[in-house]
C-alpha cells in the first residue's frame, strides 16, 4: 500500500482525513466558523446545527451573532470574525462581496490550510470595485486572491436562502447546489456539508469553473436536481 493511501485509510478509520497540506481534517463533522451572521450565515448555520455541527458565528460586532446563537442552542455560539476562523475547519464567507478586502488583512494568515466556503456574490452596485473583478475574473479566483492560503471552495451562493429553507431535505430528488473548488479534500468536505444540510451537491469543478454559477451565469438562480443542474451547467437543456 502506498504511503499515502495507508495513512488516508488509518485517518479514515478514526473519521478523519488527509488535506493535501498532510495536515488531518476531520470530515464527517466539522467545525463551522461563519463570517456573516445575516441571511446565509443563519440560513446555513441552523441548518448545519440541526445536523449536529458545531457553528461560530461572527460580524463586525456581537451584538447580531450573540443573539443568533441564543436562538439555536448549545451547538451555537458568537465570536469576532478572528475567534471563528480560529475555531472553524470551515470557514464560511457570508458578508457582502465588498467586505472581503476589509477582511483579508485581518484574516488570511488565520486561513492558511484550512477550508474557505465561499457563499457570496458580487454585484458591482452594492460592492465596490472588487466586484469588478469577480464579475471579470470570476468570483472564485478572486477571493482566492485575498485568502491565498485558504482552500477556497465556491458554494451555496447561486440560490437565495428563503428557497434553501423551505426545500431543505425535500422528498428525493433533492435540490441540488453547485459547488467548485481546486482541492478534492476540501470539495469532498463540502459536499458532506451540503448533504448535512439537506441537498445534492454538484461539482463543476475547479474554482475557476464557478462562474458558471454567479450572477449573470446559467447556473446562478437554477432550481433544479442534480440532474438537471448538470445538464444546464453543460449546455445540454
Ligand atoms: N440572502 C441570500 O439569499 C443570498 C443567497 C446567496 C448568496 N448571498 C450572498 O451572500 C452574502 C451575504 O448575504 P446575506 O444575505 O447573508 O447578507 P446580510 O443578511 O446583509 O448579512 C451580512 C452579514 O455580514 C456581516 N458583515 C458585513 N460586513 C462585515 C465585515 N466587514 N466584517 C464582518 N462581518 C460583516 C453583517 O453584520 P454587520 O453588518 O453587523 O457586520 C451580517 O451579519 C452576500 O455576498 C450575498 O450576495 C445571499
């Protein structure tokens, strides 16, 4: 057996995993550091805490934070952004695309190896110029820019969050929620978290792929099972 796949298999058995960093993740139940505490921050977070993750909420003050995590419970908790990312495996980006250059400085080095679930959108009106860039260059390769470090992973940010509630663990097929990114570990990981949360994930592939899935895109805003997600992510509908 070679190296890796041996130790992959003895991580494995405990419920952990190998990031291409060689550092061990673990991926049935991560720990969810949430940058954002408004629509997709609660949204995803009560769903993750209803599948029994533990999840860190954090803004630009506690106030918002404090009071979410009173309302969901002993798997919730509050925290400044530095507090979540500190304690996250998974970090989820839920602010406006126009704070990630306020954030960067404060927290790229924290995110160094670790996963950088990215659930926002640029729009050029509300964001300033680096949506710019994202409508340009993808809002994928973009964030990555500003987290060089992280192990960016695009995902949750093509359906709007009051129709992710309501079709959350919907009799099968279940909606389906694209996701791309560059490292396999950290897309796997992912995609266990879509499940958790009640949906089919579809990968497209890598980070630079989801811009097929932003505003603007064939995938943004597509209501759809897995299957039908494909087929509209290749042209084929
Ligand atoms: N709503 C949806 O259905 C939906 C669906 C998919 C994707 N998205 C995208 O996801 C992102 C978040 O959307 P949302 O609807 O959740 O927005 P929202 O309800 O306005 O919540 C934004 C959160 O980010 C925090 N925040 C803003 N600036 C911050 C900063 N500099 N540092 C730390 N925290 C900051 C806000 O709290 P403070 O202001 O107190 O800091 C708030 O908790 C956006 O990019 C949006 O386009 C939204």
């Amino acid at each position: 057996m070679q190296r890796r796949s041996f130790v992959t298999a003895s991580i494995a058995t405990m419920g952990l995993s190998l990031t291409r960093h060689g550092l061990a993740a673990p991926v049935a139940a991560p720990a969810i550091g949430s940058l954002g505490a408004g629509q997709v921050g609660s949204t995803l977070g009560e769903l993750w805490i209803r599948s029994g993750l533990h999840v860190m909420f954090s803004a630009s003050t506690l106030s918002q934070p404090r009071a979410l995590a009173a309302s969901l419970g002993p798997l919730a908790s509050a925290g400044t952004p530095e507090q979540a990312v500190a304690f996250a495996d998974v970090i989820l980006l839920a602010v406006p695309y126009g704070a990630i250059p306020h954030l960067a400085p404060r927290l790229a080095a924290a995110m160094a190896g670790k996963i950088l679930l990215d659930a926002t959108n640029p729009y050029g009106g509300r964001d300033g110029a680096v949506a710019a860039l994202a409508e340009r260059d993808g809002a994928g390769p973009t964030t990555q820019r500003y987290f060089p470090g992280a192990r960016v992973v695009r995902g949750f940010n093509a359906l709007s969050m009051s129709i992710l509630r309501r079709e959350a663990f919907r009799p099968s097929p279940r909606l389906a929620v694209p996701l791309a990114g560059d490292d396999v570990d950290a897309v796997a990981t992912v995609e266990t978290l879509v499940r958790r949360a009640g949906f089919d994930p579809v990968v497209t592939g890598g980070l630079d792929t989801a811009i097929r899935f932003q505003p603007g895109h064939p995938g943004f805003e597509r209501q759809d099972d897995a299957a039908g997600l494909r087929a509209a992510l290749s042209g084929r509908d």
